[in-house]
C-alpha cells in the first residue's frame, strides 16, 4: 500500500504552519522622551546674561544688578526652571531651609493662636524665597537635646525662636552653636547678641491705659504676662508710664497668657478691689478668661469695668462683648523674621526691627 502524499499530511496529521510573528505581536509603541529639564544654560540664554549671572542669582543675589535680577527672575518663569537643591547644598554648604522653633509645651502650639499665626506668615514668607520651613517643637529638656543635635547636624541654616522667656536655655544653645537665630520679641538679657522682631510692647501698653483713663476710669488695674517674658515686662511698663503716681502695685496680678490664668486673675482682682472700673489684660485669651470671671461675680462689662486686651489674633472679636485690644502686625513680625534671618545667615550683624501696635476699639471698653 502506498503511504499518504505530501497533501495528505497537510490536510490530515501533519503539524500545520506557525502564524507568523507580526501577526503574534502587537506592533511595538514608541515611548515619549519626558521634556528635557531647563537648565541654568536655558536661564541664562532667555535671560539674555551669563550663566556666572545666574548661578549668582541662585546662590543669594550677590554682585547681580537690579536688571540682571528682574531678566532672571523673569527668564526662571517663562523656562519652568528649578534649582537642584541637592546639588546646590553639597556646593554651598547649606540646607537652603530654616527653622520654625517653638520653646513651648506642643499644645500651645494649637490653643494659643499667637503661634499659628506666627507659623503661617513665616512660612509663607519663607516659601516666596523657595525654601521650606521646618516645624520644630522645645518645651522640654529632652525636645531641647533632639533639637540641638538636628540644627547642630546642618539640617536647617537658621532658626527662628519663638517664645524667648528670659533665660531660655533653647537660646544659650543656639547661640553656643554658633546657628544663625532671630528671636519673636525682644531677647531679655540677650539684645546685643541676637538679632529680633518684636511689636513695640511698651508703646502699645501706654496706648490701651491712655484709651482707658480717657474713657473715664480711675481705678485700673492690669493682669500682667508672665515677668520673664517681654511682653510681660514692656506692656507692665508702658502701664505705668502713664499712671505715673496714680500707679497702685496692689492693683497688679500675674497671668501666663492662658485663658484660665485670666480668670483666676479677674476673680481675685474683683474679690480683693471691688471698686476696680477697668482692666488692662496683657493677652486676648486671659481677656477672655477675665470677662467670664467678670459675668461670675455679676459685672457688666464695660458698664461696671471695662476690660481690654493686647493681640488681635481673632480671638477678640468673637467675644461678647467683642474685645477693645491692641493690635500686633503678625504677617509683618513674620516676614521681618524670615528676612533678618536670611540677612545672618549670609554673615550680616544682628540688627532688630521693632514694629507699631494700633488700638482697636470695640464694646468691652
């Protein structure tokens, strides 16, 4: 018997042809090249300078005039440009970020509305010079030592100190450390050696008594900050600037800015001088503590005594009644930090800004 033919065994058993691989395999698709990243050659070129121009430009603005200045600044927008900041520290040496320090316990941090306010204008002063700005926590002796070894490792290239009690140890480190600091408020006992921003506490405390003796009162008393801090001890001083003889120590009671120390103060103050007419608080929130004794002991405010604040920080106007109190400028205390810092780290001298405070004028008083 003849076996099958070729045909056979293509159309019976045998193995029939593989497909093709073009017909196996979807055609390959070419991947885009992500954009090339602008350089400081781009810069330079769009700026119409040098590239030396730019890099200088970069690392701090010196020898670049005012021209080359705005054409690079306007060169780094329309490119799309943005530095390496990795490379530019192991150039130069710095972090190209800063510190924001609080030497409180944390919760201040959210209860007292002084220090947000303080965060936010710093870090947005901070960010219009591109560089981040770290939160950092020292309201213990364990904080204080994690604190220092990070700013002493190199992490940040400046600090700015918030809450400066007199004796702070936080501020004997930095300055041993050699760190770049500007303090919120006049350093007590440090004045010479480290620049600072405050608000011109003294003025403002004349400004409010002045308000109050105005208005008709005779028998003022004031609830102080706490005595190492600036604000405790300016505000206490401006009081009796414009008492002069009329000043009457008794009539002087000691807070520490929290809400319940005003109202232990008020209570006391009420009880012991019941002939007390107005009440210069040293902070909006122990104000606010003061008008609740104020209620408890059956006062009306201001009928029967006036009460009055320091701050604005959005605290006063939401009391009933709403808070007379002087106003401290936080968005410029701020950016006047972050600018006097930026100034020390690039070796200048410590210098301080002192700032103005305004009366506002509302029911309590």
């Amino acid at each position: 018997m003849e076996g099958p033919t070729s045909n056979d065994a293509d159309a019976g058993t045998g193995t029939p042809d593989a497909p093709s691989s073009s017909a196996a395999r979807p055609a390959p698709t070419r991947r885009r090249k992500p954009p090339k990243r602008p350089t400081i050659r781009d810069v330079a070129a769009t700026a119409g300078v040098s590239r030396g121009t730019v890099s200088r430009f970069l690392n701090g603005g010196h020898w670049v005039s005012p021209e080359a200045r705005t054409a690079v600044e306007d060169a780094i927008k329309r490119t799309g440009y943005r530095a390496n900041e990795h490379a530019r520290s192991l150039v130069t040496g710095r972090s190209n970020s800063v510190a924001f320090l609080l030497t409180e316990p944390q919760h201040l941090l959210f209860e007292d509305p002084n220090f947000s306010l303080l965060l936010r204008g710093a870090t947005q002063a901070a960010a219009a010079r591109e560089m981040p700005m770290v939160l950092l926590v020292a309201g213990t002796a364990e904080e204080r030592r994690r604190v220092a070894g990070y700013v002493e490792a190199g992490h940040v290239d400046g600090v700015l100190l918030i809450s400066s009690h007199a004796g702070n140890p936080m501020l004997t480190e930095l300055l041993d450390l050699g760190i770049p600091t500007v303090a919120c408020g006049v350093p007590l006992g440090f004045e010479d050696k480290i620049a600072y921003v405050t608000a011109d506490d003294r003025s403002g405390g004349r400004a409010m008594t002045q308000h109050l003796v105005d208005s008709g009162r005779r028998r003022i008393a004031t609830i102080t900050g706490p005595m190492d801090t600036p604000g405790g001890v300016l505000r206490l001083q401006g009081f009796r600037d414009v008492l002069g003889d009329a000043f009457d120590p008794d009539l002087v009671v000691h807070g520490d800015y929290t809400r319940e120390s005003g109202r232990l103060a008020m209570a006391d103050l009420l009880e012991r001088h019941p002939d007390v007419d107005a009440v210069f608080v040293h902070s909006d929130l122990m104000a606010a503590g003061a008008l609740v004794a104020a209620q408890a002991a059956g006062r009306d405010v201001p009928d029967d005594v006036a009460v009055a604040g320091f701050d604005d920080n959005g605290v006063a106007a939401q009391l009933h009644p709403a808070l007379t109190t002087m106003r401290q400028p936080y968005e410029r205390i701020s950016a006047e930090m972050v600018r006097l810092l930026l100034d020390v780290v690039d070796g200048a001298e410590p210098s301080a800004v002192t700032l103005p405070t305004s009366l506002v004028v509302r029911d309590s008083a």
